[in-house]
C-alpha cells in the first residue's frame, strides 16, 4: 500500500510531528511505503504528482490549513484513493468537513490508532479511537520523512540557530475559552516518563545536529515531579543542549524555575493575557496578575528570557482593561512580547458556526483579523491598541506581520 501524507501550506515553516508520529506508528506495524509533502517547501504541481499513485493520502489540518487542504484533495482525488483529513479542524468539524466530497473519511482526535485502522482495511466516514494510554508505547516521531533538515534550515536562517520542536505530553487540564487544544485532546493529559522524554531529546540533538530544542507542549510545567526528573537526570547524563518551554505561572515558582535554568533551560513563554483581573476570569485562565508578577520577578533574577502573550478582545475588555495590561507588561518588563487578538477559531468557545462557518482561516487570524470587537471597543479600536502596543514594544515585540492577501 502506498501511502501519502501532506502538511498544507501555512506562513509558518513548523515540523509536521503530528505526520511523523502518524507515519512512525504505520510504520512498525508494517507500512513502509510512507512519503511526505508540505506545502511550505513543495509546490502544488509536485505535491499532486507525489500523490498520484497513492492509495491512502492523509492531510494534517488546522484551520487555516484547511483551504489549501481543500484545493490540494480536489486535485489528488481519484475513485481508486482514499483521502483522510486530520488534525484540529476536522477533529472539531467532521461532519461539516465530509460535506466536501473529495473527503472520504475524517480522524477526529488523536491520530495513530485510527489511521492504523484505515491503512488496515478501515472505511468508517468519521474515525475516533480511544487515546493512546502509555505515550511512551508511541514510537518517535519520524523526523526524516517529514524532513525535518529544511525546516532546521528555515530556523537557522531566522535565529541563526538550529532548533527543533519536542512533545513531553498530550493535552491540557485548562479550560481557557480562546483555546481549541481541548478539540484534539479533551481535557485529560498523558505524560511521557523523563527517561523517555531524554532518549528523543538526545537522539534529535545528535541526529539532527540541534542546537536549541523546544517544548511545544500546551504547558511543560504540569506534572512538577516530572519537570523535576527531567531536569535531574538531564543534568546527570550531562545533556547540555539548552531548551525552552510554555508555562503557566500558577504552575512554576521559583525553586522549579532554578532547577529548570541548572538544566539548560534558556526560556520560558507565558500566557499572560491581560493585566485585568476581570478579563482574567472572562478567560477563564485561572491565573492571578500576582502569580505573574511572581514568575516574571523570579525568572528575571535567574537570567531566564521571559516572553509574554498578551490577548486582546474579550468581550467585556474596555480600554481600562488594556491599560491594565499595558501597565503590567511594564512592570515585568518581559524580553520577548505578542500582543494578538481574539480570534473565534473552531474549537474555541467563540466559534459560532452561523456567524464564522464561511471564514477563511487562512487570511484571518489573531493578527490580522477584521472579526473581533468587544463591547465596548470596535475591530478598529482593537487593531489601534494593538498596533499603539507593537509599536511601543517594538525593540522586544513577537509580532508576525503578515502578507494581506494572505500565505
Ligand atoms: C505547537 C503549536 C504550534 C507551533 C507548531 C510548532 C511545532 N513544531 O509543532 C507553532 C507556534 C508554529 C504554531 C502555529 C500556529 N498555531 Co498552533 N498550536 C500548537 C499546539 C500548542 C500544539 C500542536 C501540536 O503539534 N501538537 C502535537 C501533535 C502531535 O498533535 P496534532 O497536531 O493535533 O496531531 C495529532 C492529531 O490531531 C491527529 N492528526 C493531526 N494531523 C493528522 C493527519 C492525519 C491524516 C491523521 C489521520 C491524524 C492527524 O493525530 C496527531 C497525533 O495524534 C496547538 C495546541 C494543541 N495542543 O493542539 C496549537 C494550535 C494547533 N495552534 C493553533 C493556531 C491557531 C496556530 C496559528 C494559526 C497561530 C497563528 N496565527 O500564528 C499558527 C499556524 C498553524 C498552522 N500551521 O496553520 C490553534 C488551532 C486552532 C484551529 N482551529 O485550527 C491551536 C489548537 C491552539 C489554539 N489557539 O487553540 N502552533
């Protein structure tokens, strides 16, 4: 069985993990002939010509994926291929996204087990299997097949450093309502163990030749007995590679943060949001503004780089809001900061399908999105403070400006 799987475009050069942990579970139970687009590096033409003899053609979507995913599937499409959407869009949107039919079957949630079972013979519209239990059991992801060294490449060109991305868990407690992770993973989490988690942390460093790996799990700081025998044994087996990872910052204090730095840890990126305590609690963030304080403090003590996401455009938030805001990114001076918008993907609480079902994900997002206006602030006022925060925050200021017309 041939089989295809395809990254589509997105303005972000990011390793598919998602298709290499797809294509490495295929692979150890017995399906070799795997290959892999994206659609950052390959162009449309070699994209469908790779996929012209595949029997199974699978697409990782995000919403903004999704059009690309489209177009791509409506070329590749035969009555003799089965093509597989995946990934968090149609995991929130699977009957919708069969309504398009060059689709023949949607994954809804984790990936491994359910393409298994279509590679196996498995012709159900929409496929949900029950999570992995023992994430250890996962084979790494494949990082060749989804060669990885282009999107080193990218980076180095970027940062001028050699970095690549690593998973320690799957899924997020929080119920944070701009947030669509919970539309993949629900609400439970795995853990890999620490030894586990070090084997790829090694291996990727002296396969790839890596000089910076990061954590781009949900928050790495969930599990504190797990940060801690991480950090322990990394020291231990004298793994020198820096790396750095999202927190939260009800869920690191000082001590962690200094055995995290002692283990190579560099950064830390923490959703702030807002300096505005009700705002908080609209988010249902469940963090305090002193919490922030705290980890912003003790991190900058260490000599940690501290980057903060600011997020504008709750409801209720008013311009004494984001003067809250503002006034709490002055005081703890983060290194690094993003001011983005609301924006109502699916899968978030703010998704509303009447209202958002014909959005072009690809062109709207939360820098760029003419959608979002609270009560008491329009998309203009919205775009005027943000636009005022970038600019003020310039010199340290994580900002992607994006193309109009969009990839
Ligand atoms: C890390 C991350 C990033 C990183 C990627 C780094 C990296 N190297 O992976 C960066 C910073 C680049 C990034 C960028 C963006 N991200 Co992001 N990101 C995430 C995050 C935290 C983890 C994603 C991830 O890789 N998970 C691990 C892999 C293994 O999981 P997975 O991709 O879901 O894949 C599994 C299943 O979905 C399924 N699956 C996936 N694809 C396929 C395909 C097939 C064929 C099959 C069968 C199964 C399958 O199987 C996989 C394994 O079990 C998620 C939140 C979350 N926890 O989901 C947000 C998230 C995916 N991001 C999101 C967004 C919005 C973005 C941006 C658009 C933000 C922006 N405007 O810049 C961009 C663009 C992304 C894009 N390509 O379109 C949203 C997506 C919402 C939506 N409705 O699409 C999420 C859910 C966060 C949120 N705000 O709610 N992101």
């Amino acid at each position: 069985m041939k089989i295809a799987l395809i990254q589509p475009k997105s303005f972000h050069a990011w390793e598919a993990l998602n298709l290499g942990y797809i294509a490495s579970f295929a692979r150890k139970n017995g399906f070799e002939d795997i290959r892999f687009f994206s659609g950052f590096f390959d162009s449309d033409e070699e994209i469908v010509a790779g996929c012209r003899d595949a029997d199974v053609v699978g697409f990782s979507c995000t919403s903004p994926q999704m059009k690309h995913a489209e177009y791509l599937a409506s070329r590749i499409k035969r009555s003799n291929n089965h093509i597989v959407f995946g990934g968090v869009h149609p995991s929130c949107e699977p009957e919708r996204t069969l309504e398009n039919n060059d689709i023949d079957a949607v994954v809804a949630g984790e990936g491994e087990q359910a393409f298994l079972e279509i590679l196996k013979g498995g012709r159900d519209r929409i496929i949900k299997r029950p999570y992995v239990e023992d994430l250890d059991s996962l084979p790494f992801p494949d990082r060749r097949l989804i060669k990885q060294e282009r999107n080193i490449q990218t980076a180095y060109r970027d940062n001028g450093i050699r970095i690549a991305s690593l998973f320690s868990s799957r899924g997020c407690p929080f119920s944070c309502v701009f947030c669509a992770s919970h539309s993949v993973w629900s609400r439970k989490v795995r853990f890999r163990s620490a030894d586990n988690i070090l084997e790829e942390f090694k291996q990727v460093v002296d396969e790839l030749k890596v000089d910076f790996i990061k954590f781009s799990d949900d928050t790495f700081t969930i599990k504190r007995s797990l940060v801690e025998e991480f950090c322990v044994k990394k020291i231990d087996r004298r793994i020198k590679t820096p790396w750095a990872c999202n927190v939260r910052v009800d869920m690191v204090d000082e001590q962690m943060l200094k055995l995290m730095k002692e283990a190579g840890c560099r950064e830390i990126w923490a959703g702030v949001e807002s300096g505005s305590p009700r705002i908080l609690k609209e988010m249902n963030k469940k963090i305090t503004v002193e919490q922030v304080r705290r980890v912003f403090a003790a991190s900058r003590e260490l000599g940690l780089i501290r980057r903060a996401y600011m997020l504008l455009g709750m409801p209720e938030e008013t311009l004494e809001d984001i003067k809250l805001s503002e006034a709490l990114v002055d005081e703890i001076k983060p290194d690094v900061v993003g001011f983005t918008i609301l924006a109502p993907y699916p899968g978030t609480r703010y998704y509303e399908r009447g209202l958002h079902g014909g959005v072009d994900w690809s062109v709207v997002d939360e820098y760029e999105n003419r959608i979002t206006k609270t009560r008491a602030l329009s998309n203009e006022d919205l775009h005027t403070e943000q636009a005022r925060l970038v600019e003020k925050y310039r010199a340290g200021v994580a900002y992607r400006h994006k193309p109009k017309n969009g990839n």
